[in-house]
C-alpha cells in the first residue's frame, strides 16, 4: 500500500474516468470499480488509504461501503460524492467517519483539498495512536470558540448550540470586534458568517482573493485571512454566502476547516468543529514531536 492510493467507487464510467485523471494529474495512482461489493473486495486486498465512493451504485451503497471498509481498517480515510444532496445523508456519512461529503459537478479545488486534508488526518491520527503507545499521553484541545456574526439572534444562535456541546463561547458582532478578541483569547476555533458589514479593520487589510480569474474579498474573507495570518494553528469555519463554488474554494483555500452554507443544521456544525479543533490539535502536537526530537 502506497500512501496515496486511491480506490474510486462509481458506476459512472465517464465520472469515474474524470476523477481518475484529477487524481492522476495530481500525483494519485488510483483505480476505478463500478460495484460496492466489487470495491470493498479490493480494498480488503490493496489496502488503499483513500476510498472514494459515490452513495448510489450496484451492490452494496456507498454509505455501507464506509461502514464496511472503516470496520475493516479503522485509519482508512473515505471522501463520500453524490449527485443529489442530501442532509440525512451527509449527517450520516460524516458521523460514520468520512472526511467529507462532496456534491457533484464536483469541484477540483474542493476535491483535492479534501483529500490532502483526509489524508492528513488519518496519519496524524496514526501518529498520536503511536506515541500514545510509547509514552501514554495525550493532550486535550480546549473546547473555546469565537463567534462572530452580525445578526443579533444568530449569534445567540450559536452560542446556545456551542454551549449545550460542552463549549466555552466568546461573542462578536463584526471582524473588527472579531479580530479584537482573538487577538486578546485566542481561542482554538473561530466561527465567522461570510457576509457582514465590512470593518474598517479588515476592509483596509482585506486584499482580494482570486479564484477562477475572479476576485472575492468580504469581512467574513477578510477575518478568515487575519486570523490565519497571525495564528497559522487557528480552527476556522466559515457559514453562509451564496452557494457560489469559487468562494467556497476561495474559503478552503485560505485555509478555512470548511465553508458550510446556511441553513447550517446542527449536528453539521458540531461535527466540523469538532474535526477542526482535533486538527489543529494534531497539527501542534505534531510539531511538538519535531521540536522535541
């Protein structure tokens, strides 16, 4: 098993094709199966460290294919993909451990930065699990956010959701209040609305991002790169704009946990931030250990 192997999982034979070459041209060897029963066979054989499977296909679906596969190899990282949203869906790929749940047409940009990230995560995670072994420790990640968001409600909102989730919760209602606290807390996670009312602050600083020949910029864009800027470890999640895939590439980009786009259900939210925190988690104890050796 190499550490970039993809196994793709869709009965689409030109959809498949299309992610083979994505994959291909980015340094992935990968192969292509058309049937869930077919892929989970393989993957018992290869070992892949990477599945990506669409929901729907002959035998078993995609969302039994991650059960199966991540009962077989609890490190494997899986990327779901479908054609038609679904929330109960996506809830239900997350919290069975996929990486992400992609929408078709799907984006390259998105695609690839997701699958660095799942990636990523499944070594770090290994990583932990093995010095865990040798030295019997673990750090826990401070369970604080930040919440900036203009509206009023939304902010308490918020607050209500990250309160009940065992969260200690700071407020502001711009990125320059936003960025005001960070900068006195610094907290672990950020969690910023796209769209407010432009700042002074951040307006000034805010260089636009270009992304597909199109500039975007915005204080939700603006704090995201502040904040990053100063505190590269920074967990952040961006909510709400128009479902515009340039900007949520742009987000990614820029180095946003994720971009979710309102209504943001619950369950949703909780779940990427609590996937951010550990990364920025794993990512410091990671440096630690290259420090330290």
């Amino acid at each position: 098993m190499a550490e970039r192997d993809v196994l793709i999982v869709d009965d689409d034979a030109r959809a498949g094709d299309l992610l083979c070459q994505i994959f291909g041209a980015a340094g992935y060897p990968c192969r292509l199966v058309g049937d869930g029963g077919e892929a989970l066979e393989v993957f018992k054989v290869w070992r892949p460290p990477l599945v990506v499977t669409d929901v729907l296909h002959p035998g078993i679906t995609g969302i039994e294919l991650l059960r199966q596969v991540r009962a077989v190899d609890g490190d494997v990282a899986v990327i779901v993909q479908t054609g038609a949203a679904s929330v109960k869906t996506a809830i239900a790929s997350l919290k069975l451990g996929a990486h992400a749940f992609l929408l078709k047409p799907i984006n390259i940009d998105e695609l690839l930065i997701a699958t660095e990230r799942a990636l990523e995560r499944r070594q770090l995670l290994i990583e932990r699990r093995e010095r865990q072994r040798a030295h019997g420790q673990r750090q826990e990640a401070p369970r604080e956010v930040l919440i900036v968001a203009h509206n009023r409600q939304i902010r308490e909102l918020l607050r209500q959701i990250f309160l009940s989730a065992g969260y200690t919760c700071l407020l502001a209602s711009d990125g320059d209040k936003g960025l005001e606290v960070f900068r006195k807390a610094r907290p672990p996670l950020i969690v910023t609305e796209l769209n407010m009312p432009a700042p002074l602050m951040v307006t000034e600083r805010n260089i636009p991002v270009t992304c597909g020949g199109e500039k975007i910029t915005g204080a939700g864009i603006g704090l995201l790169r502040l904040v990053r800027q100063e505190d590269p470890d920074a967990a952040v999640l961006v909510l709400g704009g128009k479902m515009d895939l340039k900007i949520h590439a742009a987000c990614l980009k820029l180095g946003a946990y994720a971009h979710l786009w309102k209504p943001v259900l619950m369950e949703e939210l909780l779940i990427a931030a609590e996937r951010a925190i550990e990364r920025r988690q794993l990512l410091i104890e990671r440096r630690q250990r290259e420090e330290g050796a």
